[in-house]
C-alpha cells in the first residue's frame, strides 16, 4: 500500500554546496526512495555545473529516480512553487538543504499518508532541538504566546504558532515546519507559498499550513526523525533577521487571523510585547540590540508597505 503512493522531494537551495550534498546523500540512504527528486537552485554558481554535486545528483545514486533540477531567481516561496510545478506525484515533500534523514523517514510519513485518508499534510520529528527547559525565555514564550517547541502544534490566538519538536506523541496540528513537510499533491490546486514573502521568507511554512489547515487535518508522526542543522551560511544579519520576522509575523496575522476574528489584535499586541520584553532582556544580558531594533523596524516596514491589511 505504501508503495502505491508516489512522490516528489523538493529541496530548494542556495549557496550551500556542502549542505545540499550532505542532505542528497541522507537520502539515498532511504529505505524508501522517493519517484522524483526536484532540486530548485538560486546559487550565484549554478549547481549543475559543479562536479561535488553532479557526483551525488545522478542516475547511478538514484537509479530508480526522475531526476529534475531547475535554476531559478533567489526566492524561498517562489522556489517551493517552481518545484510545486515540476511535481507529478500523489505525495508532496519539502526538505531544507541543511536536513539530515533519518533512513526510515519517508517510510514512516509515507506509512501515515497510505493508512490515513483523512490527513492532506503533516511533518516529521527534529530531533536535534535544544533540550527543554525552564527559563525566563521559556516562561516569556509561554506567558505571552509567543511560538515554541515542545507543544500542541497549534496556533496561539495571537497567530503564532507552537511545534510538536521533542515531544514523543503521535498528534494532529496547524502548524508544519517548511524543513520537513509533507503534502498530498492535490493541496497545491488551490494552495501556494505566499510569495509576497521574499528572499529566506520567514514563516513561510506557517502561513501555508495555516490555510490549509483550516480545511484539512495535518499530523505530527514523531517515528519520522530527521536532524535539522540550520547552516549559518546565507543567513541574514541578526538584526535583518529580526526585522523580517516581525514584519512577516505582522503581515501573516492580519492576512490569516485579524481578517477572521479583529478582537484577536489584543493578542497580537500582547506577543508582540512578550518578543519586545525578551528582546529587552537580550539587550542588558548579552548587550544586542539588534533583537529590539530589528522587531521595530519590521513592524515600521509593515505599516510602511501593507497598511491596507489594517482597515
């Protein structure tokens, strides 16, 4: 029954050779392979024309695989839905670049998508997140619903949303990570990446299961396990970093949450106060403040550009 099911991996990538490769070999190493392998690059040199890729990216490491690799414009969004367009399967996945598989992976997803009709969507387990414990920014987090792990996987009234990582329980969510997602292919007639966020489009992955799961029912399987090692290269400056959070958490309350229900502005005021007050708290202890600075200036950015959002 599982193999009844086929099924594209997108990964999409820039300017990280070493991660990409790493990734692509976690993957041959799967008990289940996957029908389609879709790389969509925006690197300033091209993939393709490099021979550490072309050593792991052909037919002799995925001997039963259509092999597809695309080069595009730089964009996180507008690369999951190029690769969305090159599709041809029943099920749907999107890995990061920098993801290690554990080798049952797709098996375990695959498994739930064969004996589950009813879930569209869901994500697999991160198992190296930082160790759960008590702390100020834990209690800030929570106090002020502002996203985390080890939780429900469901949205906060504020729209942020909380993840299942390190918890062992196998659960229905809202909320699936863009590192390691799943979908059945006919989500994507209706639903694609917000490519209003641009460039590494923070909270991208919230947004679309935000939407698709106000239809669908997505699941959390903790038996598919996967590192996610969240390379430093290519990342934005922490205070860039910081100003597109808070300027794409903004734009997706307003798109996804303010439009349904305005009273839930109270909440997005109260996170935003909780993020404002652990920014504070990284200003005197670690003596940053691009944290602080970068959460005003996303904020200034939205009213600046989407005001409309407002009315």
């Amino acid at each position: 029954m599982i193999n009844r099911l086929t099924m594209s991996v997108i990964i999409c990538t820039r300017n990280r050779l070493d991660c990409i490769c790493e990734c692509l070999a976690s993957i041959t190493a799967q008990t289940i392979l996957p029908t389609e392998l879709i790389i969509v690059d925006s690197s300033d040199i091209p993939l393709i024309s490099q021979d550490d890729f072309l050593s792991i990216f052909n037919e002799q490491q995925f001997p039963h695989t259509k092999l597809i690799y695309r080069h595009t414009k730089a964009g996180l969004t507008l690369q999951r839905n190029v690769g969305i367009d090159l599709a041809d399967t029943d099920i749907i996945y999107f890995f990061d670049d920098d993801v290690i598989l554990d080798c049952n992976y797709i098996k375990e997803m695959q498994r739930i998508f064969a004996g589950h009709q009813k879930y569209v969507g869901g994500t697999g387990a991160i198992t190296n997140v930082a160790p759960f414990k008590r702390s100020f920014r834990h209690v800030v987090r929570r106090f002020f619903l502002i996203q985390r792990n080890y939780s429900s996987g469901k949205f906060t009234s504020s729209g942020m949303p909380t993840h299942a990582y390190g918890t062992h329980e196998f659960k229905d969510v809202e909320a699936t990570s863009g590192c390691c997602c799943a979908y059945r292919a006919h989500v994507f007639t209706k639903h694609r990446f917000d490519e209003h966020l641009v460039r590494y489009a923070y909270m991208e992955d919230c947004d679309f299961s935000k939407r698709v799961s106000n239809h669908y029912k997505l699941f959390y399987n903790p038996f598919a396990k996967l590192a996610h090692n969240q390379s430093p290269l290519s990342r934005e400056k922490l205070i860039d970093f910081r100003t597109m959070f808070s300027n794409y958490y903004t734009y997706l309350f307003f798109k996804n949450f303010y439009s349904q229900n305005k009273i839930r502005i109270v909440a997005y005021l109260w996170s935003m106060i909780g993020l404002l007050i652990e920014a504070s708290y990284s200003t005197v202890v670690q003596r940053n403040t691009g944290y602080i600075r970068g959460y005003w200036r996303g904020i200034y950015k939205f009213i600046r550009e989407q005001r409309h959002y407002l009315n």
